[in-house]
C-alpha cells in the first residue's frame, strides 16, 4: 500500500489515493470476549478483503488497544 491510511467523513478507513470500490466491516475481539460478542467494528473501504484485513491491522496497531484482534470480516453492500 503506497499511501497513508485516512478517514473519511463517516468513519471509514481507506488508503489515500487507492482503489477503494467495496466497503467491509471488521469485527475484533478481546481474549475475554463471549462467543457472538464483539468489542470493536471497523468500517473499511478497500478493493478486497484481504486489503480489508490490512488496513485494518494498522487501524489497530495505531488507534486502538493491542489486546484486539480480527475476529471476522463482512462485506456491506451499499449503493
């Protein structure tokens, strides 16, 4: 990834000046969290999951506490 990770607006993270065509939602957890429970959702705009998952990864490791970890990864559909 070659730019920065911004925010937008609504709270959706996404890399400046990339391609950012599908919005996906990251749920993390804490180690103390209850099977259908989630202590953080991330809203992320990014061209595929896996771009997802690391735009993410560096939300967390930047803004949020380090115990949370990607528990799973949801495509929102929106026009």
């Amino acid at each position: 990834m070659s730019g920065a990770i911004v925010r937008d607006q609504f709270g959706r993270h996404y890399v400046d000046g990339g391609s950012q065509r599908q919005l996906f939602t990251i749920w993390c957890k804490t180690p103390d969290c209850k099977r259908g429970e989630y202590s953080e959702e991330i809203d992320v705009l990014a061209r595929s999951v896996g771009a997802a998952r690391n735009i993410a990864k560096q939300v967390l490791k930047a803004d949020y506490i380090p115990e949370l970890y990607i528990s799973r990864i949801t495509r929102v559909w929106y026009n």
